[in-house]
C-alpha cells in the first residue's frame, strides 16, 4: 500500500470513526479536580499535576476506562487500536514485548536493554514494557505520552511512556463481574468488589482468571502453541486517617503457564523478495544449480516442504519432543502516601517488585532438530526491582510560580539464566550444510557418515579421495574434523548465569512560571546517576568446538581456496553461535558508570479560552547497559588463546546511553463536545540502542552518523561482507530522526453518540552515513541496509478511529451499545536489519462490538470480535537460526541482501469473537 493510497484511506476512515473518551479522572488532587470543568473533559496528571488534557502543553493521549470497555483491550497491545503514534509488538515470549512511539522503541530480546517506552503501573516503574502485557485488571485511565521524558517520570526515557493507572477503593459499596466465552475455546472470569471498612479505610479486591487454546498448532507433538493459561488478583486498602493525609497499598500477583511463541516460515506468497526458495527452476531437486541448498539439507533431515510454501497458515513445524511451555511469575507492593503539609503536598511511593520469566522452545522453528532451549525452570529472566520517588509540590509568588521538586531512586536486581544447546540433529545438520553447497556438492549423501559419499575415512575409498582431492588438504585433519563436527549432537549450554545490579537514582524539579494570565513557561530539568555491576558464569560441554579448531586452524591460511573456506566452515559450525567449552566454568566481571543532565522547557499560550499554542524542546536519556549474549566475546574462527580471554573482552559486551533532543509545536482546541489536537515534532537520537539477531547471534551496537566522510564504507546494494566505513570521532552525531506530524480529533455532539480520530505521519529514518559508537566504529556488516532507510516496525502513516452510540430504547432505561474502531497501517520493516525479506505491506484492523445494557448499567450482554476481517500481518519476521544456504557463483540473488538465508515470523493473532456477560452493583 503506498503513501498516497494510505492518506486516502485515511481520509475516509476518519470522517466517519472515532470514540471520544469519557472523562479520566485524577487520583490524587481531588480538589484540583473539582475546579476543572468536569463534563468532556479529560483529566491527566503528566506533568505530575491534575489537569485538564486540553490545558498540558505535551503530546499526550488518555485512554478513558469507558474506552477500554468498549475496545475490549485486556493488556496494552490493544491499545493500538486508538493510540496511532504507538505500536506495541511481542516477539520470542511474552516476556519480549516492546513499545514503540513515533517509530521508536526497543526490541524486547535482549534482557540487557532498558525500553525506549517504560510501563508505570499506578506510579511503579516497570523493568520492562513486556511485563505491561500482563492482564491489567478494572483499570481508571491509561495515559500515553509521546516524546522524550527528560524531567518527571520515574525514570528517564527516551522516546515516551506509557501510564496505567487502577481503578482506587471506594468508600461506596460496589461489586462487579464478567463472564466471556470465545472462540479458539476462550474463557474469561473476572471480578471486582469494593467498600468500606471504616469510616476512614476502604478496600477493593480485583481478581480475573483466563484460559484459551492457541492459535499455532503443531501436529508433530499433537499441541497448540500461543494459548492463555493465566490468573490476575490485586488487592487494595485506601487509608484516610485525615483530611490531609491519603494512604493507598496495593500488591498484585500475576502468574501464566503457556505455551510461547510459535513461528512460521516467511514464503513468496507472503513476501515477493522470497524468491529464491521455489523460484528459479527447480530448487527443490537436491544439488540444482538454482536452488537454495539449505531447503535440500533441511528436506533431506526431515522437514516437510509444506512449510516452505505455507503463507499465513498456523500450522508449525516442531521437533518431537520439544517444548514452548512457559512459566511467569508477576508480584509486588507499593505504598503511596499524599500529605498536605500546608502549602504543599508532599508525595511518597514506595514499590517491591519481582518478576520471574522463564521459557523452553524448539528454537530453529523448524522439524529438523537443530537448537533448543530447555525447560523454563533452566532457562528464565528474573527481576528484583525496589523503587522509591518523593515529589515536594506546592506555589509561591501568590500563584505566580507551581513548583515541584523530587527524587527517585532504583534497585534493580537482574538474573539471566540460559541453557540454548544444539539439538539431536545439528551434527549431520551442518555437515551437510557445508557438503551441500560450493565445490563439494558432488559429494552430498544426506544418509552417510558425514552427509559425504562413501562416508569419511582415513583408507582409500571413493569419500576420501574426492574429499581430500576437492579440498587440497593433507588428509587426516579434515577427515577428523568432519567426523567430530558430524557428531556434535546436544551439545552447548550447561547453564549460562548473568548477573547484574543496577542503581539508579535521580534529583529533579519541574515548574511551571505563570507569565500572564495566558502566557506559561515551564522548566523542568533532572540530574541522573546510574550504575551497573555485571558478572557472567558460563557452562559449557561443546568440546567439538575446540577439537575442530585444533584440527584445521592452519587450513586457514592454506593456498588452496577451497581449503581455507572448508576449514572456515567447520570452525564456524562446530562452534556456531559462540557455544564452545572454551567457556565452561569461566567467570567475567565488568561495571560501569554514567551520569546525565536532561530536560524540557515549554513556552504556552492560552490564545483564547479553547485554543493553546506551545512550543516545546525536551532532553531525554536511557541508559546504557550491558549486551546479555556472549557473542560479543570472541569470533568463532579463533580460540580465545589468540585473544587474551574471556575477560579480557568483556568491554566489548557494554553499550553507550541512548540520548535524544527533541522539539515540538503544538496546538489543541477543545470546546467541551469538540477538541482537537495538533502537534509537529522532531527528534534527533544520538547513540541509538539497536538490538539485531543476524541469524545465529544477538548484536547490541549503538548507532550513530557520521556529519563527514565516511573511510571504508562500502556500496550497501554490492558488498555483502564490509560493515558501514568509519568516521572522524569529531564528526561524530545523530544517527536516527524521527520527524512528523500528529492529529487527534474528537467530538461528543450528544450524550450518547461520540466520534474520534487520528492520524500520524512520522518519517522516523537513520542517517545516510552511519557509525557505531561516539568513537566512529563502523556498524557490523549484518546492518549494512540501515543508511538513509526507515527504522523497523517504524510506519510513516498510521491512521485511528473509533465511533460509540449508546442509543436508548424507549424509557425502559435499557440502552444499545454499538461500537466500531479501526487502525490503518501503512508499509513497514519488521526486522531491525532491514533486509527486504521482512517487508510488511499496509493493512487495516477492525474490531466491533455490539450490545445491550440495563438501566444504569447494572447489567449488559455483548456481542464482539476483534480482527474481524482477519487481515494477517506478520508482527516481527527474523533471520530462521542457522539456515542459511551457499551465496557461492553461480547462484545469483536478485533480491540482495539475504541471499539464500531463511526467514521466519511470528504472527499476529487472528480473528477472534465472542459473547460477554457483565454485572455492575
């Protein structure tokens, strides 16, 4: 779908859609709220105050509870669907989810990385935004901010944040429940109930318990994979001993036993640059000339071609025997106190957290057995998390001055425990990986002993003459090395330990400077300090790997081509994905430190009573960080003897702090039944936290550009092997922007009939001339597709819109519920590399809900359905592990770069429906 297409479609979609969110009122600051107008009109606290929306000179969208109910959205995936800047995506687990806005976030793989986007839950930091995809229970209002937030907060972040806040205790008695049955067997229970206990203490009690078959399946373990198996209980007391004091505690438990995340192969119905996997001549005959030789090995080892030629089918290729089953574990407790102290208001929250995911999978996605990682109680991501903010507020200069100051401190415990092994098939896997292409494919036999004809032995005989006769080498250690490679079977991990102990604490003040009645200037600035203490424990039991490199290091410096390149190949393979014994029992140790000043100034003015104007430039930060996967330790063409160890390395596994400057003007109109917000935005990211998986490792670089000439960097659409060139560190700057424009629309013109729309255009690109770290580093050869091109998962054009009528049936006080919403997509990448092969065209989604409710909505009974068109779209498409056949003459691919590589994809969810019960007492 092109550009203008889109924009044409998007003119239709928001004439006609929309859902105005009811009013989302504050928790805190009661009186503040009841001098707002309160009918139509949306209340936030983004700037640590309650304040109507209309009023915030900040690009912000409030979701209302009534939006949540109407739209059906259990976790923050679905607020897609009327927040247009933001996406919000989920990859490997559910743990790996990641938001993005304006086209920025972080890829969720990497435990290491904090996000671009956090997730606050009631004021409470949040390690990752993945854990938001938790059910999120009876909740008041969600808050989407957009842009850097260099001053408030919580912690910093770099590109937004999302705000959730629950709905608080009740001193009026009130219980509510709902029951849900859909399809793929879905069953929702949840429930509610509130009240007093005395005249100064409420409580509420929330609990919701979940259950549905997944949308994979895999017939080879007769299972189904993606499914719900969960429950959600949060309790909570609200303490008013005074009129000036307010207490409120909260603690929750979420736990989920599920299978996750299954994927598919990527084929040219899907995306035409796919081509070379049944297109030309016939690739799926062993050995042709055209073909890609990875699917001949694969076909031979037992995968069904089905796969390769599947489209948007659910069906799986697992190995016998393996697992994606899941265990999370979700818990914690906090305490918010509010003190008027008399002429201020002193705020204090104190939060513990603990958040335990773990995850087995069948990870090459394919039948053949080639990598897998064990049960989730080996293999999991921990968090220990203790967080406390204190925010002084009050005025001065007879109003003329609202002034805030703070602090916030951060204790953030993280465990990362591995186990990613070969499996029972990898052995043969990669023998004929390296016989099936190049000069040795005369000798592929897929049944024989080292995928060789006649087998490989050290006697005369057809398999070792032609062997060592194609290679030019001396005999002995090229048969060795074949039969130990052929043999590497379940082999890799024991258990990989990380360790890492984070602290972060932060000073800040945020002041609002009343000009004029209508002129404000607001100055917010943050002073951040953050710390890292790093330890890995490797555990390893691949001893091939080191017998191979014994074996055939000095081929590589043979004169015989053939030769180096076989000898390259049986390093690379034994040893693929760094996992070799050179590690077993090798502790590392590593810290680091940085500090950074960041944040905003913001000149408003009240042009008349519904219209402000402002102009705005903010500072934000994330912090850097350590990359956990030992790739970065070593190259598997050498032993670590030639590289001084392990530890001697460990540098190489840190990242920079991401760092964006960003500017904006806005406009926002509001009429009480009418308002409408525009803002143009610009932001400029200087060392960019890129998180990459190039088929067998995970890179973390920064990125940056280069403001000279780049030395080195080769032509990205010729050279398949240099990485990106290198630049000056003086000339050293930005390397991603993301610039744009945002329209949100919304009108109520009766009671029960609300519209709303919006649409976002966001050019959000890398720089033509890129570089790694502030130092001017060349990029690794995988991201030689990023210069001058868009950012992943990164749409220029996003379009939503949501219509409500509430209409009512005569006066039986019964009402109908008829609600519609849409977002329209525009093309995009979905693979942090770039490559062509993970090309996403546009597409639209609509849910749908329709309904009838009892007077004062005591009771209600709907019909509903979510992707009721059931558009499939690919939400991540990534490198398959490990399948990646010859690129060697006289194959050539017309569709570079990807070459005769593999991919995979994780699907989004399909159409789903179902019927709903609700009671409200």
């Amino acid at each position: 779908m092109n550009t203008f297409a889109s924009l044409r479609a998007i003119a239709l979609l928001g004439a006609g859609m929309a859902l105005l969110p009811q009013a989302a009122f504050a928790q805190d600051n009661a009186a503040a709220e009841e001098e707002i107008q309160p009918e139509n009109v949306i209340i936030v606290t983004a700037q640590g105050r309650a304040q109507a929306l209309a009023d915030v000179p900040v690009a912000i969208s409030a979701v209302s509870s009534e939006t949540l109910l109407n739209s059906g959205a259990n976790d923050i995936r679905q607020l897609n669907q009327v927040a247009p800047s933001l996406l919000v995506s989920s990859t490997g687990s559910e743990a790996n989810g990641s938001a993005r806005i304006r086209g920025i976030g972080t890829v969720g793989d990497n435990p290491g990385l904090e996000s671009s986007v956090p997730v606050f839950i009631d004021g409470v930091y949040r390690s990752r935004s993945g854990i938001g995809l938790n059910e999120l229970g009876e909740i008041d209002r969600i808050e989407v901010q957009r842009g850097p937030q260099g001053t408030l907060g919580g912690r910093n972040s770099s590109a937004g944040l999302i705000s959730i806040y629950s709905k608080k205790p009740e001193f009026d008695f009130g219980v509510t429940g709902e029951a849900t049955y859909g399809n793929y067997n879905f069953f929702r229970l949840g429930g509610s109930i509130t009240g007093p206990i005395t005249e100064n203490l409420a409580a509420r009690l929330d609990g919701i318990y979940v259950k549905r078959d997944g949308f994979y399946n895999d017939p080879t373990n007769n299972t189904d994979i993606n499914d719900r198996d969960r429950y959600f209980l949060r309790g909570q007391l609200l303490f008013e001993p005074t009129d000036t004091i307010t207490v409120r505690l909260i603690g929750d438990y979420t736990f989920r036993d599920e299978k996750c995340c299954a994927a598919t192969y990527v084929d040219n119905s899907v995306n035409p640059f796919i081509g070379s996997l049944n297109n030309p001549s016939t690739p799926l005959t062993p050995l042709s000339p055209n073909g890609n030789n990875i699917i001949n090995v694969l076909r031979d080892l037992g995968q069904n071609l089905g796969a390769f030629n599947q489209g948007y089918d659910r069906t799986v290729s697992v190995t016998r025997g393996r697992s994606y089953a899941g265990e999370t574990k979700d818990y914690g407790v906090s305490g918010q106190i509010d003190w008027d102290i008399g002429g201020a208001t002193l705020t204090s929250i104190t939060a513990y957290r603990e958040y335990r995911s773990g995850q087995a999978s069948d990870t090459d996605y394919g039948t053949v057995d080639i990598l897998y990682r064990g049960e989730s109680d080996e293999a999991y991501r921990q968090f220990h998390t203790f967080t406390q903010e204190l925010r002084l507020q009050g005025e001065a200069f007879g109003g003329t001055l609202d002034w805030l100051v703070g602090g916030f401190f951060a204790n953030e415990k993280l465990t990362v425990r591995d186990n990613l092994r070969f499996g029972n098939q990898y052995g043969r896997f990669a023998t004929c990986r390296i016989v099936s292409g190049g000069g040795l494919a005369g000798l592929y036999a897929p049944t024989a002993a080292g995928c060789v004809n006649g087998g490989i032995t050290n006697t005369a005989g057809v398999g070792r003459n032609t062997l060592l006769a194609a290679t030019g080498a001396s005999g002995s250690d090229i048969v060795a090395a074949f039969t130990a490679l052929d043999g590497l079977n379940d082999r890799g991990s024991t258990i990989d330990n990380y360790f890492q102990d984070g602290t972060n604490w932060a000073a800040f003040t945020h002041n609002i400077v009343h000009i004029t009645d209508r002129l404000d200037l607001t100055v917010g600035l943050r002073y951040t300090k953050d710390k890292k203490d790093f330890s890995a424990l490797f555990g390893n039991d691949n001893t091939t790997c080191t017998t191979v490199q014994g074996l055939v290091l000095d081929d590589l410096s043979s004169t015989n081509a053939t030769a180096r390149a076989l000898a390259g190949a049986l390093i690379g393979l034994s040893c693929q994905g760094n996992s070799t014994a050179e590690l077993n029992n090798v502790r590392i140790r590593d810290s680091r430190k940085e500090d950074e000043w960041t944040g905003t100034a913001i000149l408003s003015y009240k042009a008349t009573d519904d219209l402000l104007l402002y102009a705005s430039f903010a500072r934000g930060y994330k912090a850097g960080g350590f990359n956990l996967d030992r790739s970065a330790l070593k190259s598997p063409i050498a032993p670590f003897g030639g590289q001084a160890g392990a530890q001697a390395l460990v540098r190489n596994l840190q990242f920079d702090p991401e760092l964006v400057d960003s500017y904006e003007l806005g406009a926002k109109y509001a009429t009480g039944p009418f308002s409408l917000s525009v803002a143009a935005f610009r932001s400029d990211f200087s060392n960019f936290q890129l998180n990459t998986f190039n088929g067998t490792v995970f890179l973390v670089q920064n990125v940056n550009g280069c403001n000279g000439d780049l030395v080195g960097g080769p032509n990205a659409d010729t050279d398949t092997s240099s990485a990106t060139g290198a630049c000056a560190a003086g000339d050293v700057g930005y390397g991603v922007r993301t610039q744009g424009v945002e329209i949100e629309a919304q009108m109520n013109p009766s009671d029960n009939f609300s519209v709303a729309a919006g649409l976002t255009y966001a050019r959000t690109k890398y720089r033509s001339d890129l570089v790694g770290n502030g130092a001017g580093a060349p990029l690794d050869a995988a991201l030689r597709k990023l210069p001058g091109d868009n950012l992943s998962n990164a749409p220029e054009v996003v379009a939503t819109g949501s219509v409500t009528w509430t209409p009512e049936i005569g006066d039986s006080g019964l009402t109908g519920l008829f609600y519609f919403d849409g977002r329209l997509t525009s093309d995009f990448n979905t693979g942090s590399d770039l490559f062509p092969q993970k090309e996403q065209d546009g597409f639209a989604l609509f849910n749908a809900r329709i309904g009838l409710r009892g007077p004062d909505q005591k009771w209600s009974l709907e019909l509903w359905g979510q992707n009721i068109f059931d558009k499939d779209n690919a939400q991540v498409a990534f490198n398959s592990p490990f399948q990646a056949g010859t690129t060697a003459a006289p194959f050539v691919d017309p569709q570079y770069p990807g070459g005769r590589q593999l991919f995979s994809q994780f699907l989004a969810e399909p159409r789903t429906y179902g019927i709903t019960a609700r009671f409200n007492y």
